[in-house]
C-alpha cells in the first residue's frame, strides 16, 4: 500500500499540480488524491476481477506490480504461497504480462521448451523489454553470438586449460588478499568481487587485466557497475529514459569498457604480441572485437557476482557453523598434506600443487557446503518469454510475446523437498548422488537444468574452493555492523537486496585480521 501511494503522490506532482496554481496546489491535494485514489482503485479492482483463470497479484494500472522491485522478498513470498496452493499466479511490470508456472507439468515446460527465450525473459527487468516482433527480427544474430558464447565457453573450461591456470589462480588470489587490510573491518561483497572478478579476468579475459592490480581495480568498476543490479530497480526502470539515469550511465560504461578492449587488440596487433590467454585464444580462431565483447560482458554478468555472493555467504555459514569450519578445514589440511606436504611453503603454492581432479573429486565437504549455500542463497527467480505461438499452461493461455518467472524458492525452500528448509545443513548432501537426483527431479536449480543449465559451474565451483580455501587459512574474521559490534548469530539472507543479498539487519561487514603465518 506504501508503494501505491508513492505512485499516487507521484501522478499528482506530474499530472495534477502541473494545472494548478501554486497557491491552490496544497489546498486541493487531498481531494486530489481522493480522487486519482478512487479512479486508481476502480480500474485496478476491475483488473483483478479479469476472468482468465489466473490468480492475479496486486498491480497498479500503467505501473504494475511495483513490491516486485521494491520488496523482492515479500512479492516472491506471496508468489511462491500462491503456487504451492495450486494457484497459476501472474502480475504485469509495466504493461507486460508475467505468468508464474505451477506444477511439475509447468515447471518442465519452463525448463525444457524451446520457444521461452532466457535471454529475453531478463529483459522485463529493465522495464523497456522490446516487442515481440522485435525480439524476432533480431533473433538469428542472437542465436548465432550464443551458439559462439556456448563453443568459446566449453574450449575456455577445458581440464588441460583448467589444470595450468590453477597456480595462476591463486598467485591472483594472494596478491588481491595481500592487498587488504592486516586488521580491519571490510565489505564483504566489494573485497569477494573483486576476487571473483580477478580470476575472471585470468581464465576468461586478457593477461593485461589479470597482471595489474590498479588496471584491474579501474575494469573492476566499470564493469561492476555494468553488473549492477541495483539497475533493475523500480526508480531505474521507471526512469530508464531519462537522461542521466542508472540506465543511460550504464551504455556509458559499456561504451568505455568496449574502448579498453579495442585499444588492447590494436596494441598486440601493432607489437606483434601474443599472450597466452582466453583472449588470445579467442583472436586466433578468427573472432572479432564484436565477438569478443559480448562473451565478455555474459562472463562477468553470469558469473562474478553470484559466486562472489556463494563465497560470502559459505564464510558467514561456517563462521556459525564451527562443526562444518573444522570438517573443511580436515579436508584442505588432507589435501595438502597429500599432494604438498612441504609446511615451509606459503599456503598459496601449496594450494596451487593440489590437481584438479582432487579439487574436484576429493572434496566432498566442501562440495556438501557449496551446494547447501547455494540452496539458500539462490532463490531469485528466473525469467523466460514466450517466442513461439501461444502455449497452454495448466489449462490456462500465455500468450506470444509474455513472459514467465519461476522463483527457485519454490523447490528450493519447499518443506516437502527439503525438510526445515531455512536451516543450513550440508548433511543434506551427504551422498554425492543427491545433487544430479535432485537437479533431475526439478527440487535443485540453483546451477540451472534442462534447456538452461550453467555453464560455468565447474569453474565457479573452483573459484569459490581457492576463496575459501585461502581465506580461512589467511585471516581469522567475524561479522560485525558498521560500528564494529559482533554478531554471532546465523545470519538470514536479505532476498529483497539482490545485488549484494546482504545479511538482514546490521552485520553487514566483516572484520578481518590476517594470521601470523599464512
């Protein structure tokens, strides 16, 4: 109801005070309101009445469901209580159509059918999603940078390439980690960005990033605020238009990061330069700066700022955990002790000897804690529009061009998949079999399934172990607020932040003091 008034003062300021004399804009505000109120309500109340078999949640008109960007986690709440009851819910954001799937029928077919686009699902955040028709003019280009972005994804994820970029990895690591604070508090998400976003830059970008740390943090910037989700907000995508908006700076962005890259190719180019790495490797096979950009940019998007969120969130859990801290601390202790064994070495080298396939094969632990994170942790919705003609769900019609968003709280947070859902338990995970079983049955979705599983997993997997790994053994650390107060509570994620996806109320930082030996 708060949010509606907002947009009620907001059409009078715009509308109503604009005819109006200064001097009588004050007196007739309430009878204003009164009025624009009851208009409001009427054609809102006559839109919930619609009978087309869907269950609709609260809209205004012109506007839409404005709690979805304003209070995330309420509105997924209710969609998700909606869902479970067996109800098809749907909303509209700005004049566009959104349907929430029910039932395993539904949720198979927002998975697995070819004709709901993912690519353009996430364009109804924005708030200025394209026309269908639109959509299709530029479809073929579209499907042809993806079928390149799914090719370059899969020779850039190689074990050989994988298994030579480790040492490199966490040589990146200890130089970012060295460059903090010895004893002091940190945000979290900034310092575990610009981590994910280091290494990022090592096995997917160009060396000249990775090498330099003042380069790196300049790109780290601009491309975290390109990242930004705080774009898809309700302000932002009501003011897209606008002149110097979120939006407007962030083509800036694009526009400067597209420059840098540009520069960089001429420069090789020009000193007969090659580099060993994934941009070199993308150069070789023929592919253009107009290739090389957008893989870029989806790599960043996809990739750095949710594992920069798992890695977070994996430090708070086993900060209250201490019974799961020391079963991952066994492990790397285990580890190196088999592979590196030598103690006068410093913990990054030692960490860099250990292979892959025991980074992969032979951390059981630490694969229990990662998944039982990301359980909790990602529960945002994922969006889809409908390309094809129009399809049936449940009995109901979506038509072309609509769009669908079906919130991973729905299997993830479901008592009957996962018994006191909100309680982090990586026991759940005990059997190694039951993570593909549950992805297989639709109760796990946070590394996607079906036509949409991620393709970066393994090596998101990886950056979050080497973060982990190295952290704890570098720093011992705690949660406090901004005034440095403890909190050893477990703390609860905030799902209506859905850039940082911060810890509710105040402990949003940490305080960090390095070891002795590291």
């Amino acid at each position: 109801m708060a949010c509606m008034m907002s947009s009620l003062r907001f059409l009078y300021n715009s509308i109503v005070l604009s005819l109006v004399p200064k001097s009588l804009a004050s007196v007739n505000f309430t009878l204003g309101s009164v009025l624009i109120s009851a208009g409001v309500l009427a054609v809102w109340y006559s839109q919930l009445k619609k009978s087309d078999g869907f269950y609709p949640l609260y809209s205004i008109p012109f506007i839409g469901s404005c709690s979805f960007f304003v209070n995330r986690e309420k509105f997924l709440d209710m969609a998700t209580k909606a869902s479970l009851s067996g109800k098809t819910p749907k909303f509209s954001v700005f004049g566009h159509t959104v349907v929430i799937p029910t039932g395993e029928q539904a949720r198979k077919l927002f998975f697995f059918s070819r004709t709901l686009d993912n690519g353009e699902g996430f364009q109804i955040l924005t708030g200025h999603a394209p026309r269908i028709e639109e959509v299709m003019e530029n479809r073929p280009a579209n499907q042809k940078r993806f079928a390149l972005f799914i090719r370059r994804t899969h020779s850039l994820l190689h074990r050989d390439r994988l298994e030579k970029l480790i040492p490199e990895l966490f040589s990146d690591l200890n130089t970012h980690m060295n460059s903090w604070p010895k004893n002091d508090q940190v945000d979290p998400f900034a310092n575990s960005f610009g981590l994910m976003f280091h290494m990022t830059m090592r096995s997917q970008c160009a060396r000249e990033f990775a090498d330099d740390l003042s380069t790196l943090h300049g790109m780290g910037e601009l491309l975290r605020f390109w990242n930004s989700e705080q774009e898809f907000s309700f302000n932002n995508a009501f003011t897209s238009w606008a002149p110097g908006s979120v939006v407007q700076k962030r083509k800036k962005a694009i526009g400067d990061l597209y420059g840098i890259l540009t520069d960089i190719i001429k420069k090789r180019g020009d000193e007969g330069r090659c580099e060993n790495d994934a941009f070199q490797f993308m150069l070789d096979q023929g592919d253009t700066i107009d290739d090389i950009f957008p893989y870029m940019l989806w790599i960043v998007f996809i990739g750095t700022a949710p594992s920069a969120i798992v890695a977070n969130w994996v430090l708070m859990f086993l900060k209250t955990h201490p019974e799961w801290d020391t079963k991952v601390r066994n492990e790397l202790q285990s580890l190196c002790g088999e592979h590196c064994p030598d103690l006068a070495l410093p913990a990054h080298v030692r960490f860099a000897q250990i292979p892959l396939d025991a980074w992969e094969g032979s951390t059981p632990v630490m694969e229990a804690v990662i998944t039982e994170t990301v359980r909790i942790v990602s529960t945002e919705p994922a969006f889809r529009r409908n390309i094809g003609g129009d399809v049936e769900l449940n009995g109901l019609k979506v038509e072309r061009g609509e769009f669908l968003m079906y919130p991973f709280g729905i299997e993830q947070m479901n008592k009957d998949n996962y018994p006191n859902p909100s309680t982090w338990n990586p026991a759940r995970w005990a059997d190694p079999a039951k993570f593909e079983h549950d992805r297989s049955q639709g109760k796990f979705l946070g590394w996607g399934i079906g036509m949409h599983p991620c393709l970066g997993m393994r090596i998101a997997k990886l950056y979050i172990k080497f973060t982990v790994a190295l952290f704890i053994h570098n720093f011992e650390y705690s949660r406090v607020d901004r005034s440095g107060k403890v909190y050893h509570d477990v703390p609860v994620p905030n799902l209506s932040d859905t850039h940082c996806l911060l810890p509710k109320g105040k402990g949003h930082f940490l305080h960090i003091k390095r070891k002795s030996e590291s």
